[in-house]
C-alpha cells in the first residue's frame, strides 16, 4: 500500500437536499475514475455507499459514507451526506472535517471569470466548463460573453487539449442536460432531469 502523505489528502463533503443526487453524483466518480468495477444506483440498492438496509429499503441516505480514491499522487475523501434534515448530524460532521482543507473560490462575474479560466488552454489538459441554472439568472452582456468565450476556446481545442461544455439548463417541464464538445462541436442531449433532483432520466450519449 502506497504511503499518501497528509498534504496530500483532501476531504470534500457532498452535501444538498434530499434526492439531490449526491450518493449518485460519488458513485460516478468512482466509476469514472476506475475505483469502482461497476456503477452503483440507489434505485435498485446497489450503492457501495447506501449499505445500511434501512438505507436500501428507503432509497436514501441515513449514515455518512467514505469513498475514497487516488488522483495524481493526492488521495480524495469523498464523504457522503444525508439530505434530509432528519440525519443533518451527519451532515454537519462532515462538513467539520472538510473545513480542515482550505478551498480556494473565487468571487467574479461569470463571464470575466471565463474568459480568464479558458484563455490559454494547457497541451494534455482536458478542460470542462460546467454550469447548472445559470444563464437564466446573467444579463444579456454577460450571457453573450460567456458564449463568446466558450467559442473562442473551442477554436482552439485540439484532440490533446479538448474542450467540453457540459450544461443542466431550463427545457420546459425538464431541465436539459447537455454535452457539447470540441474538437468537433457535437452537441448532446444526454438527460432530463427535475429542477430540484429527481427525476432524472437519462438519455446517453
């Protein structure tokens, strides 16, 4: 077993309202980045995290669960929350621990911000821009420039630096959630999903 030393250890807490998604969203990181040999649903009580069975019997979060996984030589903690206000002990514990990891965030407009962020794409690096409900709220000025900048950066993407634009925004009485990537500019609907959490109905892609 690799040695992780503790600055290379970074704790994040997963937390939203119940049915928002945050026992799904660990577990396709955990198959995204091979930690997992299969994706776990909370649906059909295959989650590697929900194993308690009043868990799997009420298809939610009611413990804290630890997922972990290496990236880069830094080991990731993932700890998964309840969502319902019910079990928020847990919730507030973990947000304890993650608050030991000074996160940088920053506060800016969201075009300005972009446009920075993509304005010298890295050789290696694939780049995600990702955004949910959030057009909607940006004035004409900043919802032109944020286009603006997503097309110039697209202009430049190559096939060893990629570009993705991966969106959840208003589509009638679903949200769309979209992928549109570059090279290429192939626009996907890959799932529906509600305004608030479920349903969520994917499509592929």
């Amino acid at each position: 077993m690799t040695l992780i030393q503790p600055e290379k250890i970074r704790n994040v807490a997963v937390v939203g309202h119940g049915g928002s998604g945050k026992t799904t969203l660990v577990e396709s990181l955990l198959h995204a980045v091979g930690a997992t040999t299969r994706l776990g649903k909370v649906d059909d009580s295959t989650s590697i995290l929900d194993t308690d069975p009043e868990e799997q019997k009420r298809r939610i979060t009611i413990n804290i669960a630890l997922a972990s996984f290496t990236h880069d030589g830094t080991k990731i903690n993932l700890l998964d929350t309840p969502g319902f206000l019910d079990f928020a002990g847990d919730q507030h514990a973990a947000l304890r621990v993650a608050a030991d990891d000074s996160v940088a965030i920053d506060r800016a407009p969201a075009a300005g911000w972009l446009e920075r962020r993509l304005a010298e794409p890295r050789a290696g690096v694939a780049t995600v821009v990702f955004q949910s409900l959030v057009l909607q709220y940006l004035d004409d000025e900043q919802r032109t420039r944020v286009r603006a900048a997503i097309e110039a950066a697209a202009a430049t993407a190559t096939a060893r630096a990629p570009l993705a634009w991966l969106r959840m925004e208003p589509g009638g009485e679903l949200a769309e959630v979209r992928l549109r990537v570059w090279p290429g500019g192939e626009d996907t609907l890959v799932a529906l999903a509600g305004y608030h959490g479920r349903p969520v109905r994917w499509l592929g892609g």
